[in-house]
C-alpha cells in the first residue's frame, strides 16, 4: 500500500498546534472554484476563469463575470484560464484569483488569517504542489494542507475510508480525471488522465466543425454538453438549437443538433476515461477488488454529470457504479474533514518549545519595564531577579 501523501507536515517553529482543521476547504479546479467553510457549507461557486487589460496588467473581472467575457473581448482584454489540466499554468494569476476567491467567502475585516486545505489531482509532481501552497499562502493564508483530491472527494462523498475495505472514487473534473482504489485511509492503487470535462467541451468544437461546418465557443460546447450531452443511449432522442458561424460561407448559422450526435462525439472522449478504470482494477489487489465488486464505484467532479456515464461504466466493468449526492461540491467538503489531523509534535519537542517561550515572554516583559521606568542597574537587576522568582513557578 502507498503511503498516504495527502497530508502535510507543518513544523512547530510556525506556530501550529496538535489538532488542526482548515476554516476553508478549496477545490481548486480547472473549470470551477469552489468554497467551503466549516459550518456554514460551500459559500462559493464561480468558474475558474480571469479577464485583465493586457496593456496595463489589470483585472477586470474574475469568476461568472469573467467567464461571460470569454470569446467577447477586445483586442486589449484577455479572459483566462490560469489553470490547464489540474495544476497552476499562471502563477500570478492564479494568486489573485485565490486571493479574490477568499476575501468574497470570508470579508476582507477577518481578524485572523485562514487555515486553507487546497486540493490537487493525485498525479501532480512535487513542483506543481509546492505552487499550488505557495499560491495559497500568497493569497492570504495562515496555514495550507495540500490534499489528493480523490480522498477527498470519497470523505465529502460520504464513504468510511478509514475500514481496511477497498472503495474505488472516480473523481472527473474539468481538467483531469482521478481514479483511486481507497483503503484504510490511503490510497493503494490510483492513475490521473488529463482527460476531463474540457476534452468533453473540445470533442463536441471539433465534432460542429468537422460534420457540420459550424464553428462554435467553448461557451456553446459546454451548453450542449450540459443539456444534450450523452455517454451511452439515451430511451429518447433530445435536441437543441445551436448557433454558429457557417465555415463555407462565413455567416451566422442556426442548426438542430441530437442526443445521438452528442454520443457519437463524446464516445472516444468517454472511452479512455472507461480504460483507465479498467487499468485501475486491474492492478488493484484481489481482496480489494473483491471488496469494490461487492461496494460498487462512485463517481464524483463534475463531469460525472454527463448523462449516462455511470451507466457505461457499469456496462464496460459489471460493476455497480453510482453517482454521488452531491458530485459537484464532495471534493470541497472532503477538503476539510480530511485536514483534521493529528501533526507529528513529540514530547520532547513540546519540552524544549515552553522554556524558550517564556524565557521570550520574560524578556520582552522586562525590556518594557526598563525603557518605562528608566530603571537604574541596580534596580534592572533587582527587577529581573524578583521577575525570574515569579516566573519560575510558571
């Protein structure tokens, strides 16, 4: 069994304490941002996206209202994405983003810095995680637990991953896909494919142009994912009305597009998500694959929307596959609970740490009292002998 990587050590020289928990949980996605605080649930939901001025460096929306700028800017205005794939693809704006992400969920007049768990896909490298903290703490936060996102998504899914009993998550986002075999709080078998919800939204752009000749937006791919999009048969054909701009003749074109289209460009896409679940369980150990026989799949993120995934999963492995309660927000709520650790503090540590302390406290205290006073050396003396008396029954 690996071992358990999602959590983060913090040393004792900063300041942490025994038990620690996150006040914010974020899913850092490549589509959506999501926001969750401890008692109140998830407080934000934007998309992952930030429009600037190019020439004088400035912002000029993130979030929903970037997103609508997308394919509507000027020359000098760029709306982006700063994440590609699961992982940071510009640093600074991906910080101001966070930053702007959690002074809107938390008010700008916090009186202490936020403890933040921020999750990442389970095969990002060493580098990409270190960018990913130092983002979060940039963005204004006290302490930051880096966390794999398919743990936390099968904690915010609801299921016990604490029992020695194999549990397999799906977790498809906008960006990658995480497929993980779970079992006594780790993960034991897992693979991330940078195959997501966008290759849904890119497969559907080149499936317009190449059969009908209509070029769409990223925007309009999405929609028809959303509302037609298929991943196996459906019991009835659907249709939609897609707007576009005709290839041959340049114009604005309006044309009917089916559920049954949807499948047929969704169907490599959806293939290699199914392969790499089948890879999965085949490396898994067989009392764990026997344990995720008998339990079933679970998928989370929010591609597991599309309609008829789980269904082609379960056909493609013959296992029971279901989709969780809430897919879209698992990975943030699982974020927090999973961050409630216990850090490694020894005793001897803690010994060493008191002392120092108050011999700090004993110091500082006394420095005042001499630059109020003005005390003479003999009275500095006396002082900090009667102070050392007193201090010592601490």
């Amino acid at each position: 069994m690996k071992k358990n990587k999602n959590i983060k050590v913090i040393n004792v020289s900063k300041g942490e304490t025994e038990m620690v928990g996150s006040d914010i949980g974020i899913d850092l996605g490549t589509a959506n941002v999501l926001v969750y605080i401890k008692g109140k649930g998830v407080v934000l939901r934007e998309p992952s996206v930030v429009a600037f001025d190019r020439d004088t460096n400035k912002i000029k929306a993130i979030g929903e209202d970037a997103r609508l700028m997308l394919g509507r800017t000027p020359g000098n205005i760029v709306a982006v994405r700063p994440l590609r794939q699961g992982v940071i693809s510009d640093y600074t704006v991906t910080e101001k983003m966070l930053r702007y992400f959690i002074q809107k969920s938390c008010g700008k007049s916090r009186f202490r810095k936020p403890r933040i768990s921020v999750c990442v896909p389970s095969g990002v490298t060493e580098v990409e995680k270190k960018a990913v903290e130092d983002a979060t703490y940039e963005a204004g936060a006290r302490e930051v637990a880096i966390i794999e996102e398919p743990i936390a998504a099968a904690i915010g899914a609801g299921i016990d991953i604490s029992k020695p009993c194999g549990n397999m998550i799906v977790d498809i986002g906008g960006g990658t896909a995480d497929i993980a075999v779970i079992s006594l709080g780790g993960t034991v078998v897992s693979t991330s494919i940078k195959i997501a919800g966008d290759n849904f939204d890119d497969a559907i752009v080149r499936y317009m142009r190449k059969t009908h000749n209509l070029l769409i937006g990223e925007r309009t791919a999405e929609e028809i994912k959303i509302k037609i999009g298929s991943a196996y048969q459906r019991p009835e054909v659907v249709t939609m009305d897609v707007r576009g701009r005709n290839l041959v003749t340049g114009l604005p074109k309006t044309i009917t597009v089916t559920s049954d289209e949807t499948l047929e460009a969704l169907k490599e896409i959806t293939s290699q998500i199914v392969e790499a679940v089948h890879s999965v369980l085949e490396k898994t150990p067989p009392e764990l694959a026997a344990d995720v026989s008998d339990r079933g799949i679970v998928l989370t993120g929010g591609g597991s929307l599309l309609y008829g995934l789980e269904e082609l999963i379960e056909e493609k492995t013959g296992i029971t596959t279901m989709t969780a309660e809430e897919p879209m927000t698992a990975v943030a709520i699982g974020s927090v609970i999973e961050s409630v650790i216990i850090f490694p503090i020894t005793v001897a540590t803690t010994a060493i740490a008191i002392p120092v302390t108050i011999m700090t406290i004993k110091i500082i205290i006394v420095q005042m009292l001499a630059s109020v006073f003005a005390l003479s050396n003999s009275t500095w003396k006396s002082s900090c002998n009667v102070f050392n008396c007193f201090t010592n029954d601490i």
